[in-house]
C-alpha cells in the first residue's frame, strides 16, 4: 500500500508540476541574492552526472526504472534551477558507451525512457526559450527511432537563446577523444602543428564551453569517462544524495559550494 500510495503521489506530482501552466523566468538579481548566492560570478556551464537512480529505487523495494522515473523529476527541477539563475549552459549524462553493459532490459528500458523524455519535454523546453543539444556518438548503436527524435528535438530548439541544454548520449570522454583524432588523421592534419586548441575544434560540441562546475550525486568520486577534455580545470562536487532526490535546493547548494571556492587555474 505504500508504495502504491507513494508512486500514485509522484505522479500526480509530475502531471501538476509539468503541465507548465507557468513557463519558469529568470530571477533578478535581487531575487538571487536572497539566496544567498552572488548573481555577478555564477558558472556558465554546470555539468551533472546523474547516479544512484537504481539505488534509490532499491532502498524502497521498488522496481529500478521507479529510480529513472524520478531521476526524470530531478533532472527537470535542475533545468528549471539553471534557467531561473540565468545559467548559460547545462549538460547532463544521460547515457554512457559503458551503459550498454547492464541487463538487456533495462538498456531497452533506457533507450525507450530517452525517447519518451524527449518526446513528452521538447515543446515544453521550446517554450522555455531552451535550445537542446546532444553529445555522443551517434553512429553507432542508436536506433534510428531515437535518432530521429534527437534530430526533431535539436531542429525545433536551435534558434532558441535562452539555457543551452545538452544531453551526453551514447557519450563516453575516451570515445570523444578517439573520434576527434581520427577526424583529425582524416582531414590530414600535420602532427607538428596540433595545438589543444585544435583538439578542441574536433570533439563533438567545438561551441560546448568547458564546465566550470561538475556535481555527482549518491556519493560516488569519479567521472566515469565524462567530459575527460573539458574538464581539466572544472570544479568537482560528489553529494551524498541519490539523484532523485536532487533539486532546486540542492542545485543552489552546489553552485553556493562553487562560488566559496577559488579558481586559480594554475596561477597564484
């Protein structure tokens, strides 16, 4: 009865809260203050790793695609977050090369979720004034369906100048490395003249800039094989908590943690 009771609630939490009667605006200045956050020195670009929506499930004896149906409310509360702080860029992990691994069911599982989640939130991020993008390969192992999606999702939203949002799907960093050297053997670069500058002008999103803060949830330190380039010089934040149970609260808290740190970036 009460998980009946409790995934009954979350759903009509979800209808309620995404109906987006109220398209979400950006705060003002003063209204970010009050957050206790410096609205002159927020990150342009917030990257997330998104873990621990099976072990969130788990702890509940509930099914594990329950954890990615929440992880789908977690995600959108911290879209919303970005947009109200006027956060230029926000990329998430959605599905790793690696992610191919787990059971058959629940990649099916995934595969099929993406595709709904793109379906069900372009139009509402397109009123958002959201531009989608994604990051990954793409020639290898999507089905053309979601290709499909990804590329409606992408046309719809381009011209759009609001929150850049970027979904790493069928993305590993190793992978993006590796794809941007053969780019580069392809065009016949001069190995002499290669500058990192130039590496960067092969990965997927040449126009992505490097995140300033990376945020982890459910405890784990690593980036598994995540933004490897772009990273260098990020800020890393691992939470305790599970995925689902971020939100707006919780993206505040990161970016406060951010903005208490100090960026040197080799320099005194």
């Amino acid at each position: 009865m009460w998980v009946h009771n409790y995934c009954l609630i979350h759903q009509i939490v979800r209808l309620e809260r995404y109906l987006f009667n109220v398209v979400t605006k950006k705060l003002t200045p003063e209204q970010i203050t009050k957050l206790n956050i410096d609205p002159t020195s927020l990150p342009k670009h917030v990257s997330v790793i998104m873990d621990g929506n099976g072990r969130w499930a788990q702890e509940r004896s509930l099914p594990r695609t329950d954890g990615h149906l929440q992880g789908e409310e977690a995600l959108f509360e911290c879209v919303e977050a970005a947009i109200e702080l006027n956060i230029p860029w926000l990329t998430a992990y959605g599905f790793s090369t690696e992610n191919w691994k787990r059971p058959k069911e629940e990649v099916r599982f995934l595969i099929n979720f993406n595709k709904e989640t793109i379906r069900k939130r372009r139009d509402q991020l397109h009123e958002r004034n959201v531009r989608i993008q994604f990051i990954g390969r793409e020639n290898w192992r999507i089905p053309r369906s979601l290709l499909k999606d990804m590329d409606q999702a992408r046309d719809l939203t381009k011209n759009n100048t609001g929150l850049t949002f970027t979904v790493a799907f069928n993305y590993g960093g190793r992978a993006e490395l590796v794809d941007a050297m053969r780019s580069m053997l392809e065009d016949k670069q001069d190995p002499a003249k290669i500058t990192e500058k130039q590496i960067s002008n092969y990965l997927y999103n040449p126009k992505m800039p490097d995140p300033d803060l990376v945020i982890r949830t459910s405890g784990e330190q690593r980036l598994s094989n995540f933004l490897l380039w772009q990273s260098a010089y990020s800020e890393f934040l691992f939470l305790k908590e599970m995925w689902p149970d971020f939100n707006k609260k919780s993206f505040h808290r990161a970016i406060r943690e951010y903005q208490n740190r100090g960026r040197r970036f080799g320099d005194l």
